[in-house]
C-alpha cells in the first residue's frame, strides 16, 4: 500500500511550469525525478542533509518506473530528508581534547588557523559516523487540478518540499491556505469585496481591526459551522457534492479574535462544543482556532482536524465499508485512497465558498451576523440563571 487515508496534509495549487498530466509527459516527468533523486548521506562527512525524491516506502529506485507513478489522475511520489546533527557538546569537547594532545607534543600555543583545521577534521569524522535520521513525506500530484498535497504540516519539511518541487520541474507552487484559498472560492458576483474585508464582531463590545489577509475568515468559518449544527442542523447541501454531515468531535480550541488578546482555551471531550467553557469563551470574544470535524458523505466519513488559519487538514482518517477499502487489488485501493483525500479537499473547500457567499453578502451585517449573536448570547443565558439560584 503505497497511499493511506490518513496523516496531515497542507495543500498547494501549480500556478506555472509542469502540469502532471500523462502520456508523453511522463518520459519528462521520469527525468526531472531521476536528476533529483534523493541521494545517501550515511558516509559522508562533509554533508549534513539530503533532500530528494524516493519511493513512498522511502527507498530510492535506480529507475523510476512511469507506470507505477501514476494512479489515474494522481502522481503519487514521496519526499525523503536526512539530517545529520552533531549532539550538544560533542565538537566542542573533543576539540578542546585534540588542542590538549598538541600543545603537550608540540609545547607552544595553537594558532587560530591551526585550531580551525582541527575543528573541520573532528567534525569531518563525527559527521561520517553519524547516521543521519529519516523523514518521509508522502507527496500527491493531482494533474487535472493541478494541486499538490504533502503529507506534513511541519513548516521546514514544507520549505524543503517546495524549494525541490521548484528546482525539479520549474513551477511555481503556492500554499492554499486560508487566505489563498478565499479569493478562489469567493463568488464573482459577490455584492462585497475581500480586499476592504474585516473581521466580524460576535460579541457586545467586540473591536473589529481592519487586515490585509483573509486568513481571519477560517475561524469565522469555524464558527459558522458551529453556529449551523446547533440551530440549523448538520446537514449541508453542497453544489455537485450532495449533501454532507458535519459535526464536532473531540477538539476544539479558542482564542481571541485578534492577535493581542489572551488566553486560549483546549477542549477534549465527545461535544466539545456543548460545554459551559465553551459558551464562556464564545461569550468573553474568543473564536475557534482548531476543530476536530467528521463530515459524512454517502457510505464514507471522513474525520479532519482544520487548523483556522491554515486550513491544513490535520490528524485525517477516512473510514468506508469494509468491501471498498480491500487491498486485493493493491493499485486500485490506492488509486481509491488518493481520490478520497482529493474529495475531502472538495468538501472543505464547498463548505468554505458556502460560508462566504453569506459573509460577502450584504445581508450578511442584517441578518447572519446578529442571528450569530443572539446565539452566542442565549447560549450563556442558562448558565447565568443556574448561578442566581
């Protein structure tokens, strides 16, 4: 199996450069991978990391084989980084050791070039005995929508991914995180623009500050969500997707609306959103950050942990009848698993452009946001009586 259904993904669009599409591309697609090849470290002593493209199971073929690359519309390849790291200390004492040894023998002070020497050859021996630790990063290329998902979150695993995405096939590659994605999926004809866009206040009091990145959206959409499951229901309708169930489950963390507030408050429990501190923390200003959701769709439930800002999918399982999921045909499952993660983008992306077509609305100031009010002010109501008593 060389595609799971689960792990932490951060997506990204080709905006120029190879497209992944197949047929005779793929002889050229085999050749940029060939010249970057991730390469071994393991003996040598004057690097410390190796960045390059393996196998999904992070081996390193001496070829890489067109067909077993593609799985229909989907390239599936893997990122390998080694790093080798001198522990605390270990330079600095064996120097002092090696300067101790020659002043003895030869009975004069070092110079400063001499004691350089030294360093570079103990350090050229520790490197050379280290072995280096190993990081594999799944990496899926969807062609036709010209998107990337990488199989981490991690901030300089995502720099070494898009700086040898970039050297490999020259394309540029840009993050689609909150505040790429909204002015993907705003409506053209949306009465408001993103540009002038600020954030919302849910609270009595509550100072809205003009940004100059939609990023703030993600935790406005976090709450809309919340706000629809509790009054509405979770069911969604979704344009070309059917209908999906949403709900909260297991986390869910807040913080202030703006970057100068205080505090942040970590739920873990089966409704999390049901609890008095989280009424408390919707009632003093705060918005959701992280989300654990389950969105249902057919026979298929997908669970993902949406970061607010980022829109990363994190801690994703994908969970289906038992028949649909069988490794017998080990290339179709995992063509399967690919387009499942491919789906799950879908769903987040329908329920984000869902939200903003309210949010860039006109009606939006008269009737959603003070619904989302009344809400969050009546949702602190049964806990104020319950304390006069």
């Amino acid at each position: 199996m060389r595609v799971r259904a689960s792990g932490s993904f951060r997506r990204y669009t080709i905006q120029s450069g190879h497209s992944g599409t197949s047929g005779g591309a793929d002889v050229e697609l085999v050749r940029r991978l060939h010249e970057n090849r991730f390469r071994s470290i393991d003996h040598a002593g004057s690097e410390v990391s190796s960045v390059g493209w393996c196998r999904p199971d992070g081996t390193v073929p001496r070829q890489f084989d067109e067909d077993d690359l593609r799985l229909g519309e989907v390239v599936a390849l893997a990122l390998r980084i080694d790093r080798k790291r001198l522990p605390a200390g270990a330079l600095r004492i064996r120097r002092r050791e090696a300067e101790a040894a020659e002043r003895r023998e030869v009975g004069e002070r070092i110079a400063p070039a001499r004691r350089r020497e030294i360093a570079d050859k103990i350090e050229t021996e520790l490197v050379a005995r280290m072995v280096p630790s190993t990081a594999v990063h799944p990496l899926l290329w969807h062609g036709g929508r010209r998107e990337l998902l990488v199989g981490t979150t991690s901030d300089p695993a995502n720099v070494s991914a898009r700086a040898l995405f970039r050297e490999t096939f020259e394309a540029s590659i840009e993050p689609l995180v909150t505040a790429t994605l909204a002015p993907r999926l705003a409506p053209p004809e949306a009465a408001i623009g993103l540009g002038g866009l600020a954030p919302a206040t849910f609270t009595q009091g509550g100072v809205a500050v003009v940004s100059d990145s939609a990023a703030f959206l993600g935790r406005e959409l976090l709450l809309w969500l919340w706000f629809r499951c509790e009054t509405v229901g979770g069911a969604f309708a979704l344009p070309e997707l059917g209908e999906v169930g949403v709900a909260f489950d297991q986390l869910l963390e807040l913080g202030a609306a703006q970057e100068e507030g205080e505090g942040k408050v970590s739920l873990r429990s089966d409704a999390p959103t049901l609890s008095p501190e989280a009424a408390s923390a919707l009632q003093g200003g705060k918005l959701p950050t992280r989300a654990r959701l389950l969105l249902a769709r057919g026979e298929k439930t997908f669970e993902v942990t949406l970061a607010a800002d980022s829109l990363d999918l994190e801690g994703v399982k994908v969970s289906a009848e038992s028949e649909a999921i069988s490794d017998e045909n080990l290339r179709a499952g995992d063509e399967q698993r690919a387009g499942w993660l491919f789906e799950l983008c879908s769903l987040v992306d329908a329920l984000f452009a869902g939200f903003l077509k309210l949010r860039l609305d006109r009606g939006f100031e008269q009737e959603l946001l003070p619904s989302i009010r009344n809400w969050i002010a009546s949702r602190g109501r049964p806990r104020a009586r319950a304390a006069t008593r």
